[in-house]
C-alpha cells in the first residue's frame, strides 16, 4: 500500500507514500483526512490486487474490510503521515484499546514506554476493567543499568500520561526479563494477554522462548506495577 522510491528522501522506518496505483489515505474518525496524528489506513477506490473475497466467506470479507464506512477498505493498520509527509505505519487499529470511552492503539502506548531510556522493549495489552472497560497493563524489559522498582514503575506510567494524556495512564507496569517472540524477532501480543489473563493461548508453533511466557503467567498481584 506505502512504500518508498529511490529516487526520494527518505526516513527510518517511514515510507514514501502510496504506491503507483493505490488511492491510499489516513482518515480520523469521521473518515477525514489527517495529518501530524494517527489515524486509519484507508483505500479509497479498487486497486491492483485488491482481493474479491474470502474462500467461501463472502460476508466475512465484507464485514472485515468494507463495513466501516460506505466503499472505503479500511486496511486494519494505524498509520501517521509526518510534517514531511513521510508515511509511517503505528500498528493494528484492530486491537485497539478501550479506555474509559478513549480509543488508543498498543503501539502508541509502547512508543512512550521505549522513549524512556530505561526501557528496551515493551508490550501493551488491554485487560478488562470494572469501572473503565478495559486498562492497559504493560509489560516492560529495562535497560542493564537501571534497577527495577516500584519507583520506576511509576515513573514509566506518569511518562505515558505525560505523552498521551492522564486519562490513558496505564493501569499496571509489570517488569520481565524477555517477551514472548517468533523465531524471527516478532513480539507476540496476544500470547501475552493470554498468559496475563491465565487464558489459552492457542497455537504457539511459531514461539522462540517459552520460558518468557511461564514467567508472566507467574506474575503475582504482588509484583512491581
């Protein structure tokens, strides 16, 4: 859908734009138009390989891709075009947060986290919640020189308020020594939650280091966060 030409500037994981062909477009929540802010990756009209449907599940196709707003494909990706227009993909709009009526991706919260300097790597899952509907409740690897605690814990909430607003500070941080990942370095999210929710966790053909997931499946209430 984006990608990048040799023959323009270019920036660190961002694209170009729209590839030849494509009639791609970042819209808000009224299926507007936006710049400098995350939005929905659309398509506005059919394009070279555009799929027709599903095998056997037409209305399945429909309902994922079309149902959003009138002949829009809405792809199921975050996406932020910058002062420079350089496009950049920000992750699944599909597994968008609820928070208290607030809507915010996964990714934007562990963009804040790998801002501080204390932390290498970090995964965000919603888990349900009385009063608000669902809260985020991350899971954070620190750098070698700091030290977790309860402090620091704190510190990583009050960095996400500061950057996305207190409404959205996470409920929990909890501290482990690795993520559950393929074998091609991609964090597995979902195994996450289900590991923190003492839920199934389906298929894990794919996971490198099991161990990383029966250590957040031991985290007790009495941990850091």
């Amino acid at each position: 859908i984006v990608g990048c030409v040799p023959a323009l500037p270019m920036k660190p994981c961002g694209f170009s734009g729209p590839i030849l062909g494509i009639a791609a477009e970042v819209v808000d929540s009224d299926c507007q138009p936006v710049r400098g802010a995350v939005g929905e990756l659309i398509i506005k009209k059919p394009c070279p390989g555009m799929t027709r449907g599903f095998w056997r599940d037409p209305q399945r196709y429909l309902d994922t891709y079309w149902s959003r707003w009138p002949d829009v494909w809405v792809h199921g990706d975050w996406c932020r075009v910058d002062e420079d227009g350089f496009w950049f993909i920000e992750g699944r709009s599909d597994d968008t947060l609820n928070i208290a009526g607030k809507r915010v991706g996964p990714a934007e919260i562990e963009s804040a986290l790998v801002a501080h300097p204390a932390v290498v790597e970090a995964a965000v899952v919603g888990v349900p919640h009385r009063l608000k509907g669902e809260v985020a409740a991350c899971f954070v690897k620190v750098a070698s020189n700091y030290r977790e605690s309860r402090e620091l814990a704190e510190e990583l909430k009050e960095t996400v308020a500061n950057a996305l607003g207190k409404a959205l500070k996470p409920q929990s941080v909890y501290f482990v020594p690795e993520l559950p990942r393929t074998r091609s370095g991609k964090i597995l999210s979902r195994v996450v939650k289900a590991a923190h929710l003492q839920q199934q966790m389906g298929d894990l053909s794919s996971l490198e280091n099991p161990q990383a997931v029966e250590f957040i499946r031991n985290l007790s209430s009495d941990k850091v966060g």
